[in-house]
C-alpha cells in the first residue's frame, strides 16, 4: 500500500543568500535537504516529499506592520511578475502538490515567488 505526499515548507532566502539572519537563512537549506533524502528513502512506500519555497507572502499582518509603500515597490522591480504573492497562491501550490496531478513529483523544491530568484 503506502502513498501520500509531504510537504515541507523552506523559502527563497536561501537561495538569494540574504543577510541579516543566518540561522533562519541554514534553517531553511536544510529543509531542502532534508526534502531529498527522505524522498529517497519513502518513495519506496510511494511516498512523494516536496519542498515548498515561497517568496515574500503578503499577508494582513505584512501589510499592517512591515510592508511600506517604498519597499512593496522595490519588490516589485525585482520580480519577474509585476503582482505581490498573497496567501491563496502558497495555497494553490501546496494543494497541486499534495494532489494526484503531481503524483510523479518528488525531492523537488518548488519556488513560488514570482520570479526574483530569477533577477536576485
């Protein structure tokens, strides 16, 4: 029998070598790795392991405390797609992935960030 899928959640920060919080930035290079060796060692039981990697998530909280006019713009130039990331679109991804249309993805990391780790 066996099946199913898991999905760790990591996030662009690594991959963009962001300053400023090395813990947090480790943290998350971990779960990629992590992502990989156990979907080397479940897929034998048909068990799919997938890293989740978001770029900045607008959320209520992001606006209401953090997310200036200014710094929304600067993100914006360095995204490839000119809209900010809200939450539905981290949730369409992980549904895709914990769904049978992504039954033969597996170790992967999948970034959903609107194209800046493509810019930096």
């Amino acid at each position: 029998l066996g099946g199913g899928s898991i999905i760790n959640f990591s996030s662009i920060s690594y991959m963009m070598g962001n300053a400023g919080y090395p813990a947090y930035v480790t943290s998350k290079a971990a779960i990629t790795g992590l992502t990989r060796s156990l979907a080397r060692e479940l897929g034998v039981d048909n068990i799919r392991v997938n890293a989740l990697l978001p770029g900045w998530v607008l959320t209520q909280k992001q606006l209401d405390m953090w997310a200036t006019p200014e710094d929304l713009a600067k993100h914006l130039e360095k995204q490839c797609l000119k809209e900010h990331l809200a939450p539905r679109d981290i949730v369409d991804a992980t549904l895709f992935l914990a769904s049978k249309a992504s039954r033969m993805i597996t170790s992967q990391a999948l970034v959903v960030d609107g194209g800046v780790v493509v810019t930096g």
